[in-house]
C-alpha cells in the first residue's frame, strides 16, 4: 500500500510537504504541487479523506446555498460553481449544493451563501458556523462581490465618452446592498447632470414592456442596465421601435455570462470575474476555518468591460 512517505521520496521532498500539498496547498508553491501531485498520480495514491476529517474534527463537507429561485437563477452560477468547486477540490473538500433554506443543515464545516436578502440575514448569523456571502452587505457579515459602485460608475462614463447625452439607468427592483452600490455608481458618474433612474423586476420581458412605453426618447440616449437580463429586454423593445442601435441608443448590460450573446445587436456589458470570485469565497471561508481573521469584511474584485455592437467602436 503507497504511504505519504512513498510519495515524499518519489518527489524527493519532506512528508510534511507532501502533507501541506494535501492539507494546506495554499502555503506551498505551484512548483511544489505540481510535482507532489505528480507523484501520487504515479503511485496511485489517495489521501485517506476520512481519517483527515476525524484528525481535524472536520466534515470536508461545504454547504453552498443557493437563496434566489431558480427560474430566475443567472446563468453565471454555472461559472460560480465551478469556481467553488475547483478550489474545494484542491482542498479535499466536498462541495453540497442546497437549493431550499428548509434544507440547510449543520452536516458541514461551513456555508458559501448567494442569493441573501435582508430578510435571511438574521437566520444567517444563527447558523452558528462559518460562513461567506456572495454578495455585498452591510451587516458585518464576509462576503465576496464585484466592486459594483466602480463599474457601474466605469459604465457611465464610458457611455459619456462615447457622446451619448441623455444616459438612463435601469436597475433591479431590490434596495440591497448591491444594487444600490451600482445607483450610486451611476449617479456619482452623472454629477452635475439630470439623473433617469428606473427599478424593474430582473426580468427581459419587463423591461421590453417598459422601453416600448417610454415616451419619445431624446436623441443621442444610452440605457446602462443593472443586469444583462434587463439589457436584453431593452435591446428587444428599441428593435421592435426601429431605434438605430449604437447611433441613436446604447445599451450596457452588467454579468457577461452567456445572456449578452443571446444579444441582436451583441451586446457590450460589465463582465464579471465569476469563477475567480468563486475561488475567492472558498478561500476566505478557509481563512475562517483556520482560525484566522480576515483582513476586511468584504474582498470586491474588478468587472471588465467588454466592447460590443450596442456601444459604438
């Protein structure tokens, strides 16, 4: 039977390496991994998950829970879970994904939670272990998030570089942490300027239904949207008006994660680093787990904007 040691003398490395390969490959270089890896790949060898656990008094087990419904779910937590489940994977950790409250349970080490609302934050904090939101909040609680107040800000201004002079934002109709960061994005990119502001449910159909009902639009407008499901409602009501897109109107979306494409004309949109934030949060949430304290609450990481038809080039 292949031991630690077995593996430790095939990569001509210390058992302790080997074991912070397996246990903490955060602490080792990607130079090391990669030959320790290679080496239990060669001899076959397992890491006894379970007799890891029981040392540490751990389940291996992350709850990642799901809180929005899921007909409405965006097709980014496709790339999110990826993300979680790469980095649990190089940890030995299991991920188990729970799509219903009802069913969160204290059979794990810790929670990676998406889809808060203020209503859950108070059963939240009584879970009574660690946990790291997907989300921006303003109650005190980890999290990781796109930094929505600069791209949305980033957006406008790029809307306004281009000429455009009437700018409308639409965003989503819930007073959360982060669709209020990316208002006062818009708005701080609009100082000194008249402000069109106007919360829709995240639904493109809705916001198809609202474009064409607008009165007639001052030339030279651009629509920056809360979302790339918003954006696309948008793009499909000004169509249907026979409104020359990017001339006359622009549209940016904010995600860009497969909704954009779905886009006649493609759409330019605030893209989000999904699978990165992924890995992020299960960082964090192992940070706790070690005993450690994080630096700040919260970590945002950068949305990049990509150039496409609804903007002009």
């Amino acid at each position: 039977m292949t031991t630690l040691a077995d593996v430790a003398r095939l990569a001509n490395v210390s058992k302790m390496t080997v074991s912070r390969v397996i246990n903490h490959p955060e602490q080792v270089t990607q130079e090391l991994r990669t030959l320790v890896m290679a080496a239990m790949e060669e001899l076959n060898y397992k890491p006894n998950v379970a007799a890891k656990a029981l040392a540490q008094q751990r389940t291996l087990i992350v709850q990642v829970v799901i809180l929005e419904k899921m007909d409405v779910v965006e097709p980014y937590y496709i790339d999110l879970l990826a993300g979680i489940a790469d980095e649990l994977n190089h940890r030995n950790y299991t991920l188990q994904l729970v799509t219903n409250p009802d069913l969160v349970t204290d059979q794990c080490d810790g929670y990676i939670v998406t889809g808060a609302r203020k209503s859950d934050y108070a059963w939240l904090k009584g879970l009574g272990k660690p946990l790291v939101l997907f989300g921006e909040n303003q109650e005190g609680l980890p999290f990781v998030d796109s930094d929505n107040y600069l791209a949305t800000k980033s957006a406008t201004e790029f809307a306004l570089s281009k000429g455009y002079e009437q700018i409308v934002f639409i965003g989503i109709d819930l007073l959360e942490a982060f669709e209020i960061a990316r208002e006062e994005g818009y708005k701080a990119a609009m100082e000194g300027r008249e402000i069109h502001l106007h919360r829709l449910e995240n639904r493109s159909r809705v916001a198809e239904a609202f474009v064409r009902q607008l009165p007639p639009l001052s030339p030279k407008t651009c629509f920056i949207c809360a979302s790339d499901r918003l954006a696309l409602g948008i793009t499909r009501g000004l169509n249907i008006l026979g409104k020359s897109i990017p001339d006359d109107v622009g549209i940016i979306g904010f995600d860009g994660f497969f909704l954009d494409r779905m886009s006649r004309p493609a759409l330019t949109t605030m893209k989000q680093p999904i699978r990165q934030m992924g890995a992020l949060s299960v960082k964090r949430l192992m940070t706790i787990l070690d005993g450690k304290t994080l630096a700040k609450q919260g970590h945002y990481c950068q949305a990049t904007l990509i150039e496409r038809e609804t903007t002009p080039q």
